[in-house]
C-alpha cells in the first residue's frame, strides 16, 4: 500500500520561475545539489 499524504493548494510560482525549477509548486521545488549537498 502507498501512503500520499493530502496537499493544501497554497502559493505557486510565476509560470518563468516555473519552468526554471521545474515545478508550480514551491513545496516540490528539491534543487540537486550534487554529491556534497551543498548548493551554491
């Protein structure tokens, strides 16, 4: 069985901001940080 928690429908991003990240929503937005994790 898969467990999927419920998501409120909050903020979403300018559609420009958007297609950088990747996502609309802010709560997806997971930027790869590569091996160390450390984002720059």
């Amino acid at each position: 069985m898969a467990y999927v928690p419920w998501q409120k429908f909050d903020k979403s991003f300018s559609l420009c901001h958007a297609l950088k990240a990747g996502t609309i929503f802010p709560c997806l937005e997971k930027p790869f940080c590569g091996k160390g994790g450390r984002c720059q």
